[in-house]
C-alpha cells in the first residue's frame, strides 16, 4: 500500500512540476489581476470553502447525535 501511495504522490508531483513550467500567460488572470478583481474571485472561493466546512460540521454533530441515541 505504501508503494502504491508513494507511486501516485510522484506521479502526481511529476503533472505538477510539467504544468508549472509552462510559460503561457493566461489572459484572464492577467486582466484580473490588473484590474483587482482577483480578490473578488479569492473571496468567491474562499466562502464557497467555508460554507461546506460549516455544512460538514453540521452534519457530523447531527450524525453523532443519532449514533448516540
């Protein structure tokens, strides 16, 4: 299992380290960035993050409430 696991973390480092050395710009981020928008794109994702943390939460305590019972 260890070798499987060891296996795909270098494959998964190797995609990594190919895509990082790509030097395209991407015009979308560019343009987001020059104009600040980016932020508005960070938060998005970062309350979309927060909220299934919460809904994950919730459900747990609800499912431990059951097992108890």
């Amino acid at each position: 299992m260890k070798k499987l696991s060891l296996a795909w973390a270098l494959m998964l480092f190797n995609i990594c380290a190919a895509f990082a050395q790509d030097n395209n710009t991407v015009e979308m981020a560019t343009g987001l960035r020059s104009s600040g928008k980016i932020w508005v794109v960070v938060c998005v994702i970062l309350t979309i993050v927060i909220g299934m943390y919460i809904f994950l939460f919730t459900i747990d305590r609800r499912i431990k409430k059951l097992e108890d019972k």
